[in-house]
C-alpha cells in the first residue's frame, strides 16, 4: 500500500478534464485495473450499467444525483464515497 501511494505521488497532476462524467469513470475504471484494485473498477462498472439508461428509458431529472443519467437515491453506494 505504501508503495502504491509513493508512486501516486511521483504522477504529476493534470488538468481540470472536461468531458462527461461518464467518461471519466471509465477511464478510473481502466487505472483501478491497472493498480489491481479489481473490486472498485467492478464497483465502477456496475454502477455506470446501472446509471446509463437502456434505450427509450425515461429517467426524470428532478431524481438524477450523481452522473446525471442516475436514478439511484443518494443513499445509494456511490454517494457514500
């Protein structure tokens, strides 16, 4: 664990991103698997299967909380991150 966060470390930090959540996400699932941390990149992915609408799925605004496509209530595991 220590030597994971001294190599963190040495990554340089980059800029503000601007694409979608949705595309984040799947890229910090791709750098979780890259650091054997298996069981968020599977956490990563449910949700984001779970919070991307199939197609013709309505989901109301009003109940969107976390990735803007979510309908999961805030007591939902990716808001107690």
């Amino acid at each position: 664990m220590k030597d994971l966060q001294l190599n963190l470390q040495e990554i340089p930090s980059l800029s503000q991103r601007q694409d979608s959540i949705t595309d984040q996400l799947l890229d910090l699932k791709c750098v979780a698997q890259r650091l054997g941390m298996y069981d968020a990149a599977d956490f990563i992915q449910r949700h984001l299967e779970s919070c991307i609408p199939q197609p013709h799925q309505f989901v109301p605004r009003a109940r969107s909380v976390c990735c803007g496509r979510c309908s999961k209530p805030k007591s939902h595991p990716i808001h107690q991150l």
